[in-house]
C-alpha cells in the first residue's frame, strides 16, 4: 500500500504535536485520510478510532492526546464521503454511500496502513456511533482486534415507530426513480455544530467542547457535512438491521451509552450488549451523544476505564475464546 503525506489541521485540533497524516486508497479506488499519533514513552498497544457519521480526524485531537498519554499509539480514519477523504456527489456536504459495505473497504485500508506503517501490537478497536456499526460489521469478519470499545454506537437510529415504516420505504423508492442523492427528510447541507446553538444541543454538555468542534468547521469549512443522502439512509437501515440478526461477536468489549442519548436507538445498545460475552455496558449519567466530548471529568473517567481495559484484553479474549 502507497502512503502520501496528508493535509492536517493542527490548529483546531489540539492533539499530541507529532501527529502523522497520510492518504491511502480504498480497493475501490477512493482516496481516504489517516492520522497517527505515537503513544507518549513505551507503547501498549495501537487504538483504531473509529468516527462517527459527519467526522474527521481534527475532531479527534482531544480524544488521541488522552489515550497517548496512556501509553497507546492512536490511528484515526476520514470515512469516505466526510472530512477531507474523497466525497462522491457534486454536492459535497450531502453524506452519501450505497451500501455499507463500502465502509468496510475503508477499514480494510486502515487495518493494512497499521501493518505497513509496523504500529505496535495488539490492535484495538474505539468505534463512536456509525464508526460503531462498521466496526462491529468488522468484528462479525474476524478482523485481528484484541479489545474493542463503544461510544454511542449506531446499531440502530432513533426514530418514533410511526415513522421507521415510511423511512424503509422512501429510502428504498428514492433509489429506484433516481433520487437516492436527495437529502434525508429534515436534514440539509448545514453542518450541526455550525448551525445549532449549544442550548439544547444533542452531542455534548460541555460548551468549551461544543465550541471546540465548532471552532474546527468554522475555520476549515472542507471538513464539514451536512445531512445524509436517501442512498444512505436505506444503507444504514439495512445494515442495523442485519447486525441485530446476528450473534454478538467473542471480543473483549466496553460499552459507553449516555443516559441523555437522543440520536442513536439505546435499546438496540442494551440488546446486543446483553447478550455480549463478557461484554460491559456503562450508562454515563448526564451523557448525550459525544461521551467522548464532554466535561472533563466524564472524559478523564471514560479515558482511564477504556485504558485499563485495552491492557487487560489479551487475558480476557483468551479466556472467552477457550470458554
């Protein structure tokens, strides 16, 4: 695999100073970005971070220096069709896929960059919302992880039951008459942060965060995304639906939903972790969507419970597997 120096956005990011950015290409062809932050002293191991829908590496600055601040090294993926990895539509702020399955040669580009680039071992998995359902997409492949972390993962989206029948429907018909490129109902090209204000907000109590990631999109507006495409509204139906059928995968896994969750489907999380072997589930009082964005404390909690458990998976996953 070809890697090439990448653009990157020290400025809004706020992460460790020795970050390495590279662009790599899917099998398909599509250009996407990585970032690579070295573990500060002796490395434990390497964390695949996984964004969610609308993200991009920057975002992720905070999250990277928590984690190499304890002893691991940190790779981070633009997703195609979002920060400044290849978009696909004329519109560039319309989020577009037609099956899932094309995340999956995104990770497949990320698991071979950590070879090529010798990060050190073992791999694990951190996956925030949608990067949640192509990571666990991941796990059902047997990809190589040892322990594996939730934020908000999307193994369902929010909706009121009255309304899941006409998304299924609209979203399937749009691509048969030529229209699954139009904007999901009630979405646009505005991105979120950049639109709403910080009262009332779904992502994050914390308003020195909230402005943060505010700060980013407003200061490099190419990283923005607005609502998703039709296409990949059915896509993400689909795709959460046939995870649900399935057995939970025998991974070492943590678990993190807020309390105030209102963008991801919860039950759909406490489902499938209980019946996760060995699998932890935390619910984070006060926590909206972006656990990993808010006050410090619920940080610095989340960073040290995801650490210790990174350490100690080699031991659990032998277990589960000889269980």
């Amino acid at each position: 695999m070809t890697l090439t120096a990448a653009p990157y956005y020290a400025d809004v990011a706020d992460g460790p100073e020795d970050a390495r950015v590279f662009w790599v290409h899917a099998a398909d062809g599509v250009r996407i970005r990585l970032g690579h932050w070295p573990a500060k002293g002796i490395s434990q191991g390497t964390v695949l971070l996984m964004p969610g829908r609308t993200e991009y590496i920057e975002k992720y600055g905070r999250t990277a220096r928590d984690l190499t601040e304890r002893g691991l090294d940190v790779l981070c993926i633009d997703w195609r069709g979002q920060g400044l990895a290849d978009r696909s539509l004329e519109d560039p702020r319309r989020g577009h896929v037609i099956h899932f399955d094309e995340y999956q040669a995104d990770l497949d580009a990320m698991m071979q960059a950590a070879t090529d680039l010798n990060l050190p071992k073992p791999l694990h998995m951190l996956a925030h919302s949608m990067g949640g359902c192509i990571g666990l997409r991941g796990l059902m492949r047997d990809l190589p992880f040892t322990g594996v972390a939730f934020s908000g993962p999307m193994w369902g989206i929010r909706m009121r039951v009255y309304t899941r029948p006409a998304a299924w429907a609209l979203s399937w018909s749009s691509g048969k008459v030529g229209l699954g490129h139009a904007y999901a109902p009630g979405t646009g090209a505005g991105s979120y942060v950049a639109t709403e204000p910080f009262e009332g907000n779904l992502l994050t109590g914390d308003i020195e965060m909230f402005e943060y990631m505010r700060r980013q999109i407003v200061t490099h507006p190419d990283l923005q995304l607005g609502g998703p495409s039709l296409n990949w509204l059915h896509a993400a139906l689909f795709e959460t639906r046939a995870l649900a059928r399935m057995a939970s995968p025998r991974y070492p896994c943590l678990t993190y939903v807020g309390s105030d969750e209102r963008i991801v489907d919860v039950p759909r999380i406490h489902q499938r972790m209980a019946r996760w072997p060995g699998g932890t589930l935390r619910v984070i009082d006060g926590g909206r969507h972006e656990m990993l964005m808010d006050n410090p404390e619920m940080r610095t909690a989340i960073a040290d419970e995801m650490a210790a458990h990174y350490l100690s998976a080699s031991d659990s996953k032998d277990a589960l597997l000889s269980a």
